[in-house]
C-alpha cells in the first residue's frame, strides 16, 4: 500500500453524504491465516500527527511530580487517596472513564495491589512499553503529547485490527500518513507480515467503507 492508494480512498470517502458534525477517519485492517485465540495481537502505534481525539490521564504519583500530574493530567490519586477505590464498581468506573494510566515507578506494588483487577482485566494498568511507568524527574507534558498522538490494535477474537486516524478537517497528508504509520507498523508485527493480511479498508464514522 502506497500513499496514492491512501489519497484516492480519502477521495471516495469525501463524495459521500456529508453530516452535521466532524467525522472521524477509522482504518480497518481485516486478517488472514492467523489464529488470534491462540497468539492475540495487541499493538501501541504513535502516531506523527493527530488522529483528533480527546484522551484522559489518569496518575498515580507521590508529592515529587503531584504539581506536574495536576498540570497535565485529568486526574490524579495519591496513595492515600488508594482506600476510596476498593470498592469493585468505584475501579470499573474508573477504567472506563480514563484512557490510560500513569504511575510512578516506587508506587507500582501498591498500585497492582489496588487496581489490578479493575484495570488489569481492561488492559489499563500502567504500561512501561509505553512509557506509563515513570521516575519522580518525569516529564509528564511530553509523555501526554506522546499518549495523546498514541492508538491502539487489538485482535483477541476477530480476525480485524481498526483504529481512529484522523478527522474530517486534517490535511489528506496529515491522515493518509498516520494510516501508512499504522499499516507500516502493523505489517512488521505480524507472524507472516502481507501473509496475514486480507485487505484494508477506510470509513467514515457514519459513511460506508471503501477499501484502499
């Protein structure tokens, strides 16, 4: 896949009915020849541009980057804070209402301790690969900026890997090179890489697909 093939998908997207609201640009990566009961695909792509959506934060720190966690973070727990969110439903909602969770790296234990069923389960907690896990001298605003131009794949039971890429309104550079970001570092990630991969398609929140 190439960027004139990108381009020209976008194209046909742009001639369908338009809607009352900014749509979103979702990229559809359909499977093939691959068992993902047995080996689940999980991948973090950061994206060079946005992709136009929203996250919340959620950080788990002590009093050296508390500052720094209110400044650029959508909420913060301290560990005395911990004891409010033993109860089950108090940690679901909270797992549904963050997108990632940061924490500082002595606080870990305690945090696996308290949360790891509720986040644990959703695939939420603190996550070093992404940078999640974090010494007291961290920069807490690159490591938004970071998580905010971040998506994630995944494939556990269906055969089909999507994502969010862009919004109506980007430049058709800006989203036809986050789509070849995706594609790029999916393809390497692969058992077969092209082997395992049966087509690609992109739509429009509301529209319907054009494969690319």
């Amino acid at each position: 896949m190439d960027k004139p093939e990108v381009i020209k998908a976008l194209t046909e997207l742009k001639q369908q009915p338009k809607r009352k609201f900014s749509q979103s640009y979702d990229l559809i990566i359909n499977l093939k020849n691959i068992v993902v009961k047995q080996n689940p695909l999980d991948f973090f792509v950061t994206l060079h541009n946005s992709n136009g959506r929203k996250i919340k934060i959620a950080a788990f720190v002590d009093q050296e980057l508390k500052a720094q966690a209110k400044e650029f973070c959508d909420l913060v727990i301290s560990e005395e804070d911990f004891a409010k969110y033993k109860d089950k439903s108090v940690g679901r909602k909270l797992a549904r209402e963050y997108d990632y969770f940061i924490a500082q790296a002595n606080l870990m234990p305690k945090v696996a301790a308290a949360f790891g069923k509720a986040l644990g389960t959703r695939g939420k907690m603190p996550n070093p690969k992404l940078g999640c896990v974090i010494p007291p001298n961290a920069n807490l605003d690159a490591l938004r900026t970071k998580l905010e131009l971040t998506v994630r794949l995944t494939a556990k039971q269906g055969l089909n890997l999507q994502c969010l890429v862009g919004k109506e309104g980007q430049s058709d550079d800006e989203v036809a090179d986050n789509i070849l970001t995706v594609y790029n570092h999916v393809i390497k990630n692969l058992p077969n890489e092209l082997q395992n991969v049966k087509n690609l398609y992109l739509k429009t929140t509301m529209g319907k697909p054009v494969r690319i």
